[in-house]
C-alpha cells in the first residue's frame, strides 16, 4: 500500500503563505475573531511561522536577524503520539499512512492535542462560524460514512481537527479510478496546499514507491525532519536551506 | 572475674544465644579457611589489576562501568536491610522485630566496607583516592555519595556500638572461660556498662533520636547512589524515578537478606526459641508488600518510557525487553517477582525453607537487577556510530569474577567471626520484661516505641 | 432492638433528627454557590468551551486540575480505613465515616470536572462503545470506576450496622421517611454472629483490595501525563509522586472534615487529640516524601539541563510560573512547620514574651509589605533606591528573618491549640496541592517544544465552575452527615471493648522514671 508523504524545500519557500490560505478555503477551516487569534485560537492547519535558526539562542536582533520561516502542515507520523492516547478511536492512522480525524467519533478530550509535540491539532472553542459571503461558498466536499465525517466536513463545536493531508481529494481520485475502471494513479492526489504553492517548494508523494519525487528527495543530503530524537518518526520532510 | 554488681535484664534464652559465643567448632574453622582462601584468590586477582591496569577487566569502550559499580550499588542495598530492621520499624513501633536487630545490623555493618572497597576496586588510580579529599568538587554526584556513604557508615557503627553495649557488658560478665585477651577485649569495650536503669533510659533515649536520625539518612544515601546515575543524560540512567527505584529496591533485598542469614543463624546456633517462626511470617508480609511495590516501580518506569518513545531511549529498552541483555531481564523478572510472589503467597507461611528459596531467588535476582540497570544504557549510546563492529559487548573477566567472589567471601567472614565473639540476638532487648505483654495505650504522651507486638 | 450507649445516643443519633437553621443557613449558601457554577457550566456547554481561557497551546488547564486535584483528595478514605484497618491502628475508628464520605464525594465531582473539560460531553458513551484499551484515559476511566464502586461499597458496609442502629433507637418524632430510609439501608440486619462474622470478613477483603485499587488510580491518572512525550510532564516518577501528593492532600482534607465535624456536632469526645496526633505524623511523613519527590525529580531535570526540559523548570524557578511555585513550596513549609514544632518543642520551655500571634502576624505584614517593595522596585523610580544589589539582599535577609521570627512567634500557640494547628496545617496544604497540580499542568503547557509561548490565566467561567464544584463537593458532604452518624457507633463502641480487655494485662508499673519513659523492669540491685 502507499505510504503518503510530503518534501518541503525550504530553500524555495518564500513564506508567502498561500499554502495555508488553500488550506484554509479547501478545509472549510474558519477564521477566528481578532480577541481570539490575539489568545492563540487561530486555527492553521498548515502553519507558516518564524523559528530562530539555533533554537538555544533566539531570533537576534534587526539587522542581525537569525530567524527561519517554517511552514508546517500535519507530521503524519508514523509512530504517532496523539493516536496512542485517544481514548475512542477517534484518531486513527489508515493503510495508506494517513493519521485521519474523525469528527463525529472525538469527545474533545484534547488529550491528542497536548501529546503532539509538534502542535498540529487544533481544537474548535466555539461554533465555527464564517462572514456572510464566505459562509455560501464553503467546500462541499467531505468524508462522511456512517459514525464516521471527515475532512473538509463542517466541524461541531468540541472536537479536535488537523491537516488530513487533504483526504478528500485521496477518496475522490480513488473513486474516480474506481469509476472508470482503472487503477489508481499517484499523480492523481495532491493537496491543496502542495498544487498551490507559489515557489513550487512542495512536492507530495508515495515513499513505496522508488521513483516518486518524495522517495528521490528523501535521499538528498539536506533532507532532515523536525524533532528527529522524540521518536515519532514523521512523513513530513524538509530540506535544508542553502 | 568481676564481681556480680553490673545488673543484666533476665533472659530466659540467654545460654542458646551466648552457646555460640563460647566455642568454636572444627567445621567453623575450616569455613573460616575457605573463605579466607576465596579472599585470598581475590587478593591475587586485584594484585593483577594493579600491575598491569583494569585492561585486564571485561570492561571496554562504550561499557566503561560493569561488574564492580554492580557490586557497589548491590552492597550498598544490602546494607540497608540493617537500618530498615533496626531504624525504621522501631520508629513504627514493631516490637517482634528485636531478636533480629543485631543480626540484621551486622549485615549493615559488613558490607558497607566491600561496597566502598568495589569503588576503590573499580578505580583507574587508587593510589590518588586522596585526591577526592584535596581537591573534591561538590557538584559532583560522587562526592554527594562518598559523604552520604561515609556519613551512613559512620552512624551504623555507633548506632549498631551502642545496641551492642549492655551484651558486650554481660559478656564481659558471664564469659568466665574465655582467653585472657578476649576479656580484656570485653573490658575494654564494655565502657563500663553497669546497667543501671538511668545508663538504661539513656541509651534508649540515643537509640531512638539515631533511629529518626538512620532513617533519613537511608533514604538520602540509596537515593544518592541511584543519583549517580540519574544525574547523567544517558537514555535508562536519566529518570527521575531512578530515586525511589533503588530506595525500594535496597529495602527490598535487604530484607530478603535478613531473612537468609535469620535462617542459618537459627539452624547453625539452634536458635529455634529464640527466632520463632512468626519472625519469619512478619517478614513474610512485609516482603509481600516490597515485592508488588518493586513490580510497581518496574511498570512505572518502562510503561512511561516506552509509551512515550523517544528516540534515545527506545533501544536502551529493547536490548533490556528482546536485544541483548533479554535473558537476564527476564531472568530477573523471574527471580525477583514471579517465584517469590507466588512462594509468599502460598507456600511461605510457617515455612521458612520456602522462604530463604524464595529470598535466594530474589538477591541473585536484585544483583542482575542492578547490572541490568547499569550496562545496557552503556551499549546503546545515542551516538550509534561509536558501536562498530564487536563492541558494545561485555563478558566479565576471571579477574572480575574472583574479586566478586570474594567481596562475598569477605562479608560472610566477617560476619562469621562476628556470631563467635558477640551475641548475634540482643539479650538486652529480648530480655522478659519489655517482652511477652503488649501495654495498653494509657496515655498517649508516654507512648515509647517498640511497644507494639506483632505485625 | 440493638442497645446503644446514651452518650453516644445523645452526640451522635439525636443530631440527625434536629435540623437546625445553622444547617439551612450553610446548605442554602452552598447550594446558591453550586447554582452559580452549574450556570456557568450551562453557558459553557451552549457556547462552548470558548468561554474559558485556554487555547493554543493551553488546552488542559484549570478543569483538568481540578479533577487531579479532586481525586487526589479522594485517597483520604482509602488510607484511613484500609490501610489503617489492615495495620491494626486503633486510632482510626473515629474517622473513618469522615475519611470516607471525603473518597466518595471527592471522586463524583473529580469526575464530573473531566466530563465538564470535554469538548462533546453529549459523546461520553462513546468511552464505551469505542474504548480503545491502548488510551491511558481509558485505564482511568476503568480505574476509578472501580475505585469508586468498590469505595462506595465500603463506605455502606460499615453504615449497615449504624442504619440498623438508628433504625432501633429513632426518637418516637422522626419523620416516617427517615426511619423507612434506614431500615431500607439497614437490609435488615439483626447484629447476630453470623452477620456480623460475614461482616468483618466482606470490611477486611474489600480493605485489603482497595489499596492496589487506590494506588493504581492515581497512577494511572499520572500517567496520563507522563506517557505524552511533553517536557517536565514525560517523567518516571509521577506514578508514585502523584499518589503521595494525593495521600497528602487527602490528610488535609481529613483535617479540615475531621475539625468542621467535629465542632459542629460537638464530638470532641470522639475524635480527639489521639486521631489528631496520629494524623499528623503520618501528615509529616508524607510531607518528607513529598519534598523527596519534588527534589528528585526537579534535581534531574537541573543537572540534566536538557534544552526543552530545562525551559520548563527555569519557568518555575525563576520564571512566569515562579511567584505559584515558590508560594507553593512556601506553603508545604509552612504546613510541615506547624505540624512539627509542637512535637518538638518541650514542655516546660518557658513562653518567650514576645512569641505571640499577634507579633507574629505583624512580622508577617512586614515580611509582606517588604516583598511588595522589593518586586515593585524597579518600576517605580520613587523606590529606585531599593533596587541597588545590597539593599535587594538586606532586604531578602530582612525579609526571611521576619518570617523565620514568625514562625517561631507562633509556636507556643500553636503547642497550645493542636486542633486548630492541625487543621490550618490541612488547610494550607490543599491550597498548597492544588498550587501543585497547576504547577505541573501550565509550564508544560505553555513551553511546548515548537510552538511560541502562550499565557494562560483562569476566565470567569471556569472560577466559577471551580467555586461551584467545591460548594457542591462541601454540600453533599454536609448533607450526608445530615443524615448519617458522623462516627462509626458500633467501630467506636468495637474499639472500647478491646481497650478495655487490653487494659486488664497493665503490668503494674514500678518505680517512676525521671525522665517519663514508660518502661517498667523488675530491677535487682
């Protein structure tokens, strides 16, 4: 089975963020009002953010500014700490290497959310709501079964929500292949966020398979992950800058 | 030969527990030669290591510590069986522990010395000890441990004087028929004991502040020698459990230590009235309760561990669970939690054959314990590529071993000579009066301890 | 007809029958207090748990201490009555109704904080229906679960006989509907052998059991924390750590249950200095224990200085987090000081003149008005003179020998009122505990390892919420002891009985010793 994974070069990211608003518009994640951004609700699946270049020194001072921007959608780990502690299932990593979220199973513990040294979940405080014009034009697609909604699904208030490696369009492109008879193609399923971005800095693709861009960039000499020694083992890889 | 006016508690036991002191056998002589041969063999072996240097040990790069830091932290355990007995449940007020106050003290006494001698052994340079006194540098974790050692050394002798006192005194009063210089001996030591109550109140008065006093220092002197340890960063060593870890643990084999030497003291010396078997069965519960509260110091610490998953700590884990060192760990499960649960609970009451099986099983099993504890961590350092080929390994040596051997031959040597020249039971505290009747709680301000009888 | 001694009638049956308007007084403030809460809570569940304070990365905060905080108090029961019970101490029969009354209240609003912390309460069934055996929250939840059956179990085996009691001995004006609720209770129970054989057995089997159970409970709810891979929370000794912590916390309660008890129904002839004492040693041991804990795990963390884990601990010590920590530790001092000096301080040591709790109140004032003006001091340019390193030290100095003179002020005071002493040391110490549990839940969240940091300080919402818990927890206590002896007759009545066949072995004692020790011998000189 396929192994999903995302490469990032962070020598072509310009931090521009489109990334995070296809994120956001492709996800139906809403914008939160400014008091609550100000408290750190603001909900980013994929997060773009400064990071000092050494961590035990800090971002320096203008013009001698140390600082890196990170863009960070879900690890995908494959030893994930959040899936080990909830208690209902209702995270879950799938065949295809995918940690899933299942909006209609949470409980809104938040046990996921304070395990993920990372800080990619994210937790709906309120009712998610949207401006007027923004609120009609919501994505209609969604995962949705029986006990079972996600992706872009409208989220109840109370539950946990994370990049899903846009999961939706992984279903669809499955169900087209089915539909027409043929197999599968992994050029067929990107995320939004990887088909957005401006500097082409994201490449997405199978690890099992050899000649894919992600198994070839894997390799390279500036591939690292972030927080290699904690043991998660993430999907996500990022290339060194310079 | 003294004239009667030094008073002595009656004792009905008195003549079993002196019987030892007046003679020694043929077979004990012979006992005495072996050990002392074994010890002789250990002198030998670290005569080797002297010349030529600890390159003659297993000992190799990464597994810097093995086999001696096992000795030191297992003797030091073993020590505090002694101050368990004697300190802290007579501050509970467990009257039947008495008879085996000293017993157990004596095990304190001797092997605090082959657990600082096993760090002398293990050092590069021994002939710099001196070093650690001129130029001691107070952030370190070993100079916390020397001084807490020291500190506990120091007390458990005076404390464990002191409780020998007024025996020393009925010796010097009763051993008529001892060689000249063993009464002299007995002067000497004596202090001039004369039994009188107020040398009485006082003495009891100093037993119970040393005892608060032992207790505190039990608990800091295991604490500070696991710290040695988990002052480090190593995966395995660096948890901040390791603390109340090897505090249990020490209890825990000291106790079954007790339990051994009780029950050789009472064959060997006939001792059968005066170390009954309900000794055996209060130490059976309280060894009940050590033993699950080791097991729940294990899951404590690997169920944290390994759910968390750290990259580092993760292989130190494995080797402990399937890698290397798997056969001991299991092997230590065994012996040290499964076999005795199983014998404590069924088989242990009113038995004490079943019982010194079942406290065997768990010292050879808290000794692998401490080696799996300290050399795994050494084989799976974080930096991986300082593993190459073949290393990572560590085999004791015959030099190793046989200075093992006689660390051991040397505690019971000691303490053998020991049971021949004092009473082994305190006839003071076994004495009738303070013995058969449990006093009532009459007013609360003048409740002394020790008045409780039975667990 | 079970017989009932007339003192014991008197103190503690004829109470139950009296409502006094003291009670209505209390039971209607609390439970306006309780209404404001669930109000709150309300609000909450119709708006979502928006309303608090926490965020991104803040996402378990004051609920989630409370609920550690709450069944920690909860180990009171089980250390009174079992442990207690199994190790023979006599002492205990007074309090143990008391003791565990506190378990099973403690653990019904502990878990009702979870359930008020969830996002989907409406979802709880799914715990079951969808457990997943691998969730360190679903061993809680198995845990105290069972620790709360089982506690409830033994809270009603010993109240059987006392229900048959009272249902034998009502004043000829009871209400009809309290004498059927004890004879329902009492399933009717003669006080035969046989009963009460099969009694004993049922209190000693489920004593024995319920320690594992206990420990376990808090363990587990350790390692909710400890099995994440976050710093300061990924650590090996919160297993033991917590469970000492909850012991602790638990003889607080005791403490402040025992005293308000026992002045409001009088029973001082009940529980007296003897459980007091008693209490307070096994308060101070787990006092020592659980400074041993906190040394050794902040030791590590220190000398390891493990960039994340470090961050952490800085916070404590000296950072955003330092003012709850040191008033923390402050407080544990503070609790093992006033529990420790009166053991320690002799008879006949004459009252020094100026060791009086009003001296000591006014050092302390000082001390406080000192510490105000040395953290203002570099703000203020008016106070710019206090801020020079020599005068900040003198003023350190000063400011810990003022309250090392206050406490040594009020030691007298506190010899002369072991009671009270007992009870402000229990008090001090929840406050204390909980301060604890904040420490441990807020650095670490708020110092995630990528994610910048955040503040956290508790809404309106969950202050209330908090309030409203304590109130309820306080009011279902009160009204259970409406309604039920507050000291166990036949335990106590038991326990007269064996102190009086002790006290026919007294050896007579011989000559008084001069220093007070008890120790008769038959000397021969």
């Amino acid at each position: 089975m396929s192994k999903w994974s995302m490469v990032i070069d962070l020598d072509k990211c310009v931090a521009c963020q489109a990334c995070s608003i296809a994120c956001r518009f492709e996800n139906n994640t809403p914008a939160v009002a400014p008091d609550q951004a100000e408290m750190g609700r603001a909900m980013r699946w994929n997060d773009v953010f400064p990071m000092p270049i050494n961590s035990m020194e800090g971002s320096g001072e203008y013009p001698n500014v140390k600082t890196q921007y990170m863009t960070r959608p879900c690890m995908h780990c494959e030893n994930p700490p959040c899936i080990k502690v909830c208690p209902v299932g209702a995270t879950f990593i799938n065949e295809e290497g995918l940690v899933e979220q299942n909006y209609a199973r949470c409980i809104g513990c938040r046990f996921c959310t304070v395990g993920c040294p990372y800080g990619v979940r994210y937790f709906n405080w309120f009712e998610p709501q949207w401006e007027a014009p923004l609120a009609e034009h919501l994505n209609p697609d969604k995962v949705e079964g029986k006990g079972v909604l996600e992706g872009p699904a409208v989220r109840p208030r109370g539950v946990v929500e994370k990049c899903t490696y846009c999961i939706h369009r992984l279903k669809k492109a499955h169900a087209q292949a089915e539909a027409e008879g043929r197999d599968f193609r992994a050029d067929e399923y990107v995320p939004a966020c990887v088909q957005t971005c401006t500097g082409k800095a994201r490449f997405f693709g199978d690890l099992e398979d050899p000649n894919s861009a992600v198994s070839q960039l894997e390799k390279n000499t500036r591939s690292f992950r972030l927080l290699e020694d904690v043991g998660t083992h993430p999907k996500t890889i990022y290339l060194r800058e310079g | 030969m003294r004239p009667a006016t030094s008073y002595h508690p009656q004792n009905k036991n008195e003549a079993v527990i002196l019987a030892p002191v007046r003679r020694v056998t043929f077979e004990e002589r012979w006992l005495w030669a072996i050990l002392l041969g074994l010890m002789g063999l250990g002198a030998y072996a670290y005569l080797t290591q002297w010349n030529s240097g600890l390159g003659v040990t297993g000992l190799n790069r990464p597994v810097y510590w093995g086999i001696y830091i096992t000795n030191f932290v297992f003797f030091i355990g073993l020590a505090h069986s002694g101050t368990f007995i004697s300190a802290i449940l007579r501050l509970a007020g467990a009257g039947w522990r008495k008879p085996l106050t000293r017993a157990a003290e004596a095990i304190t006494l001797f092997s605090l010395p082959f657990g600082v001698g096993s760090i002398l052994i293990d050092m590069g340079r021994p002939d710099r000890v001196l070093n650690i006194m001129f130029y001691g540098r107070f952030q370190s974790p070993l100079l916390w441990d020397i001084t807490a050692v020291s500190l506990y050394l120091f007390s458990s002798i005076v404390f464990f004087y002191l409780s020998l006192l007024p025996d020393i005194a009925l010796c010097r009063d009763r051993l008529t028929e001892a060689p000249a210089w063993q009464q002299k001996m007995y002067k000497i030591l004596a202090l001039g004991w004369m039994g009188r109550p107020e040398q009485f109140e006082r003495l009891e008065r100093v037993l119970d502040g040393m005892a608060i006093f032992m207790t505190l220092l039990v608990v800091t002197v295991h604490t500070v020698v696991s710290w040695v340890f988990g002052m480090t960063v190593e995966p395995g060593w660096h948890t901040a459990l390791i603390g109340p870890f090897f505090l249990v643990g020490a209890i825990f084999s000291g106790t079954a230590a007790v339990v051994i030497v009780l029950a050789i003291l009472r064959r060997v010396y006939h001792m059968e009235n005066v170390l009954p078997v309900s000794l055996f069965n209060s130490l059976r519960k309280l060894l009940i309760v050590f033993t699950v509260a080791w097991l729940y110091m294990m899951i404590a610490e690997f169920l944290t561990a390994s759910y968390g998953g750290l990259a580092d700590e993760m292989p130190v884990i494995w080797q402990k669970f399937t890698g290397d060192f798997a056969g001991l760990f299991w092997t230590m499960a065994l012996a040290v939690f499964v076999f005795p649960i199983l014998i404590f609970v069924f088989l242990g009451k009113d038995h004490i054959g079943w019982m010194v099986t079942a406290c065997v099983l768990i010292n050879i099993g808290m000794w692998i314990e401490r080696f799996v504890v300290i050399v795994p961590t050494e084989t799976r350092p974080r930096l991986v590529s300082t593993l190459m080929e073949g290393m990572g390994n560590y085999t004791p040596s015959w030099v190793e071993i046989a200075i093992t051997v006689s660390l051991f031959a040397g505690l019971t040597l000691l303490y053998v000579v020991f049971t021949r020249f004092f009473p082994i039971v305190p006839i003071w505290e076994t004495a009738e009066e303070t013995a058969e009747t449990e006093l009532p709680p009459v007013e609360p301000r003048r409740k002394v301890f020790g008045t409780r009888q039975s667990l | 007809m079970l017989a009932i001694d007339a003192k014991d009638k008197e103190k503690i049956v004829m109470p139950l029958f009296r409502t006094s308007r003291a009670f209505i007084a209390l039971v209607s403030a609390l439970g306006t207090l309780a209404l404001i809460g669930v109000a709150a809570y309300a609000r909450q569940l119709y708006l979502g748990l928006g309303v608090t304070n926490m965020d991104r990365p803040v996402y378990w905060s004051t609920y989630m201490v409370n609920f550690i905080f709450f069944i920690g108090i909860s180990h009171a029961g089980t250390l009174i009555s079992a442990i207690l019970r199994v190790t023979g101490a006599e002492w205990r029969r007074p309090i143990t109704r008391v003791a565990e009354a506190i378990t099973v209240f403690a653990l019904m609003i502990g878990t009702l904080q979870i359930i008020i912390d969830m996002g989907r309460p409406d979802r709880l069934a799914f715990t079951i229906l969808n457990g997943r055996l691998q969730s360190p929250i679903i061993w809680d939840i198995v845990s105290v679960t069972v620790y709360f059956l089982s506690s409830i179990t033994y809270l009603y085996l010993p109240l059987m006989p006392d229900a048959a009691i009272l249902r034998d001995n009502c004043p000829p004006d009871a209400p009809a509907w309290q004498v059927k609720m004890y004879t329902l209770l009492a399933l009717g129970w003669r006080g035969n052998r046989a009963q009460w054989v099969r009694l004993e057995k049922g209190i000693a089997f489920l004593a024995v059991f319920i320690i594992p159970v206990a420990i376990s409970v808090h363990s587990i709810i350790s390692w909710i924390l400890a099995t994440t891979v976050q710093p300061g929370w990924h650590s090996t000794i919160f297993g033991p750590y917590f469970v000492i912590g909850a012991i602790f916390s638990g003889i607080g309660a005791l403490f402040l249950a025992m005293t308000g008890i026992r002045k409001a129904l009088g029973l001082e002839g009940y529980i007296g200095l003897r459980q007091y004492r008693n209490l307070g040693l096994l308060f101070l041991t787990m006092n020592a224990l659980w400074f041993y804990f906190t040394y050794a795990e902040n030791l590590g963390i220190a000398a390891g200085q493990q960039p994340e884990e470090f961050v952490v601990l800085a916070a404590k010590l000296w950072g955003e987090f330092a003012p709850t920590f040191w008033l923390m530790i402050l407080m544990m001092v503070a609790a093992f000081w006033i529990l420790v000096v009166p053991k320690l301080l002799p008879a006949s040591v004459e009252r020094v003149e100026v060791f009086q709790p009003r001296v000591a109140f006014a050092s302390v004032g000082a001390a406080v008005i000192l510490f105000a003006l040395v953290s203002l001091s570099p703000r203020t340019p008016a106070l710019a003179a206090l801020s020079t390193a020599n005068s900040l030290t003198l003023a350190w100095a000063a400011i810990i020998a003022l309250l090392i003179f206050a406490a040594l002020g009020v030691t007298f005071w506190l010899k002369a009122h072991p009671v009270a002493s007992a009870t402000i040391a229990g008090g001090i110490v929840l406050v204390g505990m909980w301060l604890e549990r904040w420490n441990i839940i807020l650095p670490t969240v708020t110092h995630p390892r990528l994610i910048p940091y955040a503040a956290y300080f508790p809404s309106l919402t969950e202050g209330l919420v908090t309030l409203g818990s304590l109130a309820l927890f306080v009011m279902m206590f009160v009204v259970f002891f409406k309604f039920f002896p507050a000291v166990s007759i036949w335990e106590v009545a038991e326990g007269r009985v064996i102190e009086a066949a002790q006290s026919k072995n007294i050896m007579p004692a011989p000559e008084p010793s001069k220093t007070g020790l008890l120790r008769p011998r038959k000397f021969k000189l």
